[in-house]
C-alpha cells in the first residue's frame, strides 16, 4: 500500500502497477477504515464487553454455587424464552452467561448469579462486541454487503504486492526508510505512505489472508472443500441446536427442524461458540430412543471430570438425537477442545483437539487465532492493533496525496498507454488471482471491461474529430 509520485514514461511495468494500486486503493479505501477501527476495537473484545457490562457481569464471590437447573429456571422465568446455551465463568466473581431464545424469536445474551441462581438481566445477543463484529463484517446490511469484505480482503493483497514494486528503491534513497519535506508538501505525505506501508504491509497482508475464512464465498468453499477432503474436522455426523437458533431470529417453519450445524462465520455465528474447522461439522449423535435424560447440573459434574477447563460453552441438547456440547476455546488454539456428551446416560461420544484437526483447519485456526490477537499473548495482540493502525495512516496519508496531485475537476487516475503488453500481462496475474479468490476475480474483470469501454469510447470522439 505504497506508492510514488510519477512513474518513469520509459516503465511500461511501473506504470501499468501504479495504475492497478490505484484503482486497487479508490475501490476498497472507505471498507478498509471500517476494517482497521473495528477490527481494533475487537482485539479488546473481553475488555470492552465487561466495561459495558459490569453491572450485570460482576457478581459478589462466594464459596458455593447454585444448581444450573435454578440459574435456567429463573432467567427463562424472567425472560419468558428458553435458554440454549450457557457460558460457564472461570472466575467466581463473573455471571453465568447466557443463550436466550425470546419469545418473539430474538436471541438475547442473559446474565445469572451463578451462586445464587438470580437473574441479573439481558442485552440483545452478544450485546456491543456482536455489533462491532457484524460492522466488522457488514454483517448488519446483509450477504452482498458482506460480499464487499471478501472483494476488499482480495484487492487488499493487490494493494500490498503493487506497494511493495512501487516502493522497491531501485538506487533511491529519500522515501524509502526515511521521510522528508514537511506535511503541507505532497512528497512528505508519499514517503509517509511508503515507509509505513513498507513496515506494516506484512501485518496488512497477514490480516488479510487470514480475514478470508470468515467470508462468504471464499470461505464458505474453502470450509466444504476441507471437510469433504478429511482436511478439515474431525467427522462423525450428528445433531446439536443449529448455529441460526443460537444467534438469529426464528424464520417462519424453521422451529423444530433438528438441523445440523452448518453456517459458516461470515454468515452466521457459531453453535456453542465451536471452532471454524467444527462450524461445519456436526457432532456424534446421542442413543435414540433414550428412557432417562441428565440433567444440566449431571452434565456440568461429568465434564468437569473430563478435564475440560473453564470459561467454556455447554450447548443444551435439541431434539431426541442432540448431544450436549461442551466448548472450550482458549487463546491459544492448540488448546482448543469440544466435548460431545450423549443426553441419555452422559457418556462421552466425542472429544475432539486441535490435533485431530486436518492440516487444513490447524492451519485457518492458528491463522484465525493470530488475526484476533489471541495466540502469542499482548505481543501477538498489539502487533494486530499495529496493524490496524497502520491502515488508518496509509489511508489518510493516500487520500491526502492525491488531493494534492489530482488535477482540478478530474479524478487523477494514473495514465496507461493503449496497446500495452505489460497492461494485458497484469491484468492476466490479476485474473489468476481471481481464480482463487472468486469475487475479486470478477471485480477485476469488471474494472477491465470498464477500462477497455472508456478507452473505446475515448478512441471513437478522437476519431470523430
């Protein structure tokens, strides 16, 4: 995400680059601001949350704790819905949080005194951070809107490999490690540009690639293709609540249909908050055709004696065939674990680890672990946040370069000569790229379809004169 001022007429190459960061930079510059200032705020997730939260989240410690059965009993009392997931604290001075289907569809995020079993409240499901997360993806204005993020991720590696050939020094020394001029030249603002591009694009790049499994059509592929190959979840098939009852409203008809987990993050949240390489894998299934159920308070004893550590998310049962789930996610990934507990007599029909996982999945979920900051603890957290603040800069430093470059009354899109073969080779790599990231491809071939019926239409007013 570099860039110079003029490239050399003699550089076919240089000039055909500069051009594609161009246009790469005006389609995707307002997304990436949205990208940088709530992906950064995400890094402070658990923070944020429990300073908006506090009142309802802390609670007085005590030695002894409730049965779940009453912290159930008295927030569906209180709510009027049905609570469907549970997230068990590891401190004893935090809430029971809660998975609430309301009686109008809606899912809320419900807190309980998990000592003495009193309801404490509700918020709207995951409450502020859900919101920052749907922003984050677009989530809010539905799946073309979403769509706009996985094209954004694509033209942001464009971004970052152009910037890096435009940077290449190529016997320059001022604007390459260094800044010079002061802000009110045009040349301080490129060098800005450059150097902070040249530090923090590989955190961009980074952010970018490892964005792409969250994404509608990319990573929606990416999870079929690695769960038909075995390179993904650990198999067998089964029944758990279905992510859309855990996190969106009830569609008409939709009640009672025992699906199967299957909804990938980009679209919906996950069932008992599972990892991305289980999102589209079910569980085992419980013994049909049980006569005896355990309990909440039996299934909390049998995975404690599992092993399991807490904080994690215990996914009730749904229909006759549904296995209590238990999910516990670290911040390291290596230490991810979801246990899968037959309904009927509590026996363990599942244990799944981040080393049952396919290469595949260990390597998106170390990736996914990475881009939230999670798995090298503040280094990996504040080098993220680095990141994110890098983007801001190189958009306003870029905004602010062509402001004072553009000539007046025209957008200042950088020249390329007609009949160009590095034009056509360029726009065959860009192609390539398309190929593996679906939706960038056709924004490509749309911006060349675009470019070749200007260039037309330019050459037929010339002609006419």
């Amino acid at each position: 995400m570099v860039t110079i001022d003029t490239p050399s007429p003699t550089s076919s190459l240089y000039r055909v680059v500069w051009r594609w960061h161009f246009l790469a930079g005006l389609a995707v510059l307002p997304f990436l601001v949205l990208l940088a200032v709530t992906g950064g705020l995400y890094l402070f997730k658990a923070e944020l949350d429990h300073l908006a939260y506090a009142s309802l989240e802390d609670v007085e410690p005590a030695p002894a704790s409730a049965n779940l059965a009453i912290v159930i009993d008295s927030t569906e009392a209180e709510t009027g819905g049905q609570v469907l997931a549970l997230t068990l604290p590891e401190r004893d001075d935090r809430a029971v949080r809660m998975i609430v289907r309301a009686p109008d569809g809606q899912s809320l995020t419900a807190f309980a005194d998990p000592h003495t079993g009193a309801y404490r409240g509700a918020t709207s499901y995951g409450g502020i951070m859900q919101t920052i997360r749907k922003l984050h993806s677009l989530q809010l204005f539905g799946f073309w809107a979403t769509a706009l993020i996985e094209i954004t991720a694509g033209w942001v590696i464009v971004l970052v490999i152009t910037g890096v050939i435009l940077w290449w020094p190529r016997g320059r020394k001022g604007g390459v490690l260094t800044i010079r001029g002061a802000p009110a030249k045009r040349v301080f603002w490129r060098d800005i540009h450059a150097v902070t591009g040249v530090f923090a694009g590989a955190i961009v790049l980074f952010l970018a690639v490892t964005g792409m499994p969250w994404s509608q059509v990319w990573g929606d592929q990416v999870q079929r293709w690695t769960t038909e190959a075995n390179l993904g979840q650990p198999s067998p098939p089964a029944e758990t609540v279905p992510a859309w009852k855990l996190s969106n409203p009830v569609s008409p008809g939709s009640e009672g249909g025992g699906a199967t987990t299957g909804h990938h993050h980009g679209q919906q949240d996950k069932a008992a908050d599972l990892p991305w390489a289980l999102d589209a894998a079910a569980a085992p299934s419980s013994t049909a055709g049980g006569i005896s159920t355990i309990d909440i308070d039996q299934a909390v004893r049998l995975v404690a004696a599992s092993g399991l550590p807490r904080p994690y998310t215990l996914t009730l049962p749904s229909g006759p065939k549904g296995a209590w789930v238990a999910a516990y996610n670290p911040d390291q990934v290596e230490r991810t674990r979801t246990l899968y507990l037959d309904q009927f007599d509590g026996h363990v029909l599942g244990d799944i680890r981040f080393a049952d996982y396919g290469p595949a999945a260990k390597a998106i979920e170390w990736g996914i672990a990475v881009h939230q900051g999670q798995e090298y603890g503040g280094l990996n957290r504040y080098l993220m946040l680095a990141g994110c603040i890098a983007i801001v800069l190189l958009t306003i430093s870029s905004v602010t370069m062509w402001w004072k470059r553009k000539p007046k009354g025209r957008v200042g899109v950088p020249p390329l000569r007609r009949d160009d073969g590095a034009a056509r080779a360029a726009a065959v790599c860009l192609l390539i790229g398309g190929v593996i990231f679906p939706l960038l491809g056709i924004t490509v071939l749309a911006a060349i379809i675009i470019e070749w019926l200007i260039a037309g239409a330019s050459g037929l007013r010339t002609h006419n004169r």
